[in-house]
C-alpha cells in the first residue's frame, strides 16, 4: 500500500483540484478498484470458453499434425 507520506501528498493535491477534477479522480479511482461480484462463488468470465471445441469442426481441425509437422 501506500505510506502516510504518500496518502498526504494524494489529499494535497486532491485539495488543490475544482470539483469537476475531484469528480474525474474520483471516476479513475473507481476504475482502478476491483469490481465487486454480486456472486462470488461464480467463475470470472473467460472468452475462450465459448470458442473451446472450436476447432473439431470444419478445415481448422483436418490434417492439423500433418500441417504442423511438415
């Protein structure tokens, strides 16, 4: 984390900003915090679950040892 020197010199400078700036801080600092999950016990989302098997189907499978091997 963080030092106390540090922490102090963030809320100096917050301090200095307008409120339009606070608001934009505030929006990053919201990005950078991981997004709580409203059921833990699920998975995280993975995009390649949906192209798992993929390639048992059509040209991408035919002859794949052959091609890499030759």
């Amino acid at each position: 984390m963080y030092s106390t020197n540090q922490n102090q010199q963030i809320l100096d400078a917050i301090g200095e900003l307008s409120q339009q700036q606070i608001q934009i801080v505030l929006q990053f600092i919201q990005t950078l915090q991981p997004k709580k999950d409203s059921n833990p016990t699920s998975a995280p989302y993975d995009p390649l679950t949906n192209f798992i098997g993929a390639n048992n189907h059509g040209n991408l499978a035919q002859q794949i040892d052959q091609d890499l091997y030759d």
